[in-house]
C-alpha cells in the first residue's frame, strides 16, 4: 500500500479536529459537568463534527444509495443509525409505510425530524418513530410490536457494540420473512496491507469519531448468518447480493461494501 494512501487519514482527522473543537469548548463552558462524562462529551463532539462531514458523507454515497435503497426499501423501515436521518432521501414515499430512525445521540435528534418531516414523515400520525437507542438495545425495538419489511444500515455497524448478536437478534425477530437488509458500510479490506493500516488507525479514530471502528468486517457477518432448521443449521438468507462502490480505488482505508439479503 502506498505510504500516501495510509496517511491520508490524517487530513480527515485534522479537519474533524478543527470543525469539532470550537463548539465542543463552548458546550464545556456551558456544561463543565461533560468533562465528568466522557461518552457525553464524545457525543457532543460527533454532533458537532457530523454538522460539517455529514453532507458531504451523504453526497459522496448517493449514486450507490440511490442504487441500493431507492427501488428495494419498502413498507415499514428500520435506519439502524439515522444520523442527521439523510436515509429519508432516499426512500420511496409511496412504498414506505412507517420510518423508524435509531440514534442514541439526541443531539441530532432535530436533524433527522427536520428532514423527515420535509419528506413527508410525521410523528403525529404515526409515519415517524425516533428512538433515542442504538440497535444494540433490541428489547426496545421490539417493544414496537410491528414487524419489520426493510432494515437499513448505512455506515453504522462500524460502531454497534456486539454487532454479530445485535445483527442476528434483530434478524430473527424483527425482521419478517421475506423482509430485507439492505446495508452500505466500510469494513475491513481484503488486502492484507490495506487492513493492517486500518487496524493501526483504528483505535484513534474511534476515539475522535465516537467509538467508530474502521477494521470491522462486517459485510461477512452479514452473510455469514445462520438459523437452525428442522435440526439443521442453514443460512437465514433465501437470497444475497453483494457489492462495491463504483470508482473506489482498493487502496482505500475506507474500503465499501453494499448488499441486499433477504430473509427465508
């Protein structure tokens, strides 16, 4: 791997560091008690950094969002990690039915009913559900009682604490049958030298981007699914689809998988 390619994370920590700092000091004077609750000031420091890599995150994926989520989301939506909630921009309106946006920070809570509700998703009637959780916390997602048609996990399995057990509880019981997931995630690079830069950069980047791990593979998780089946151990997936974002170069530390898999 090329030495410039390896480092070329450092510019995107630099300028997270310099977009972040400033109101993430200001929160601190406001709030001194953050200092005493360093998740709380993790998140507070994402807030503010996704302000300014969130759209330009959105825009660099939208031709592979378009491609994957645009024609296959339907009925009732899970977003596993809504973030500012661009996801809305992709759904079909007429096919989606409910949109439920998971974000355990809710200082971006206001981001994602902004654009939900732009998109013609409202609490009022019932089209909208956000939950401050992540989806970790199944029970309270189950708690909704419906079913769900589509799950949809775009750059957020790379911070799910226990992502195998989240992914295979949240397939087994709140995904129906027939229903799909539709993910779009960096994970871990086949390429040995690529992945052993992305697991030296790893620890500090999940310390500025609160707790993100780039050197996780989570695309073979994914397919890597099981269920038992009158005794036998099978794939929970009738069907899958696999593959890479147009254009990327196999240098890239930020390595993307998209897939769609549907559930037997």
């Amino acid at each position: 791997m090329k030495l410039s390619a390896a480092l070329s994370i450092l510019t995107d920590l630099r300028f997270a560091i310099q977009v972040a700092i400033l109101p993430t000091l200001r929160a601190i004077l406001h709030s001194p008690c953050l200092l005493l609750c360093p998740h709380a000031l993790s998140r507070t420091f994402m807030a503010n950094l996704w302000v300014a890599f969130g759209p330009g995150t959105d825009e660099n994926g939208r031709p592979t969002k378009q491609r994957l989520i645009t024609p296959n989301a339907y009925g009732v939506v899970l977003d596993l990690g809504a973030g500012h909630g661009h996801t809305v921009n992709y759904l079909n309106r007429a096919r989606i039915s409910k949109y439920v946006a998971l974000e355990p920070n809710t200082l971006m809570h206001p981001h994602i009913r902004a654009l939900a509700n732009e998109a013609g998703y409202h609490e009022s009637d019932g089209t909208l559900i956000i939950l401050s959780c992540g989806a970790e916390h199944t029970s309270t997602i189950l708690s909704l009682g419906a079913p769900v048609d589509t799950i949809i996990s775009v750059l957020t399995l790379c911070t799910i604490p226990n992502p195998q057990n989240t992914l295979k509880t949240l397939v087994r019981d709140a995904l129906k049958p027939g229903g799909q997931l539709l993910y779009y995630e960096h994970v871990l690079s086949p390429r040995a030298d690529v992945a052993w830069w992305q697991r030296f950069w790893a620890p500090l980047w999940a310390i500025i981007f609160d707790g993100c791990k780039m050197d996780r593979p989570s695309h073979l998780w994914i397919a890597g699914l099981k269920r038992t089946h009158d005794g036998e151990e099978e794939s929970v997936w009738r069907e899958g689809s696999v593959w890479g974002k147009e254009g990327e170069p196999e240098e890239h530390l930020f390595w993307h998988r998209v897939g769609r898999y549907v559930k037997r």
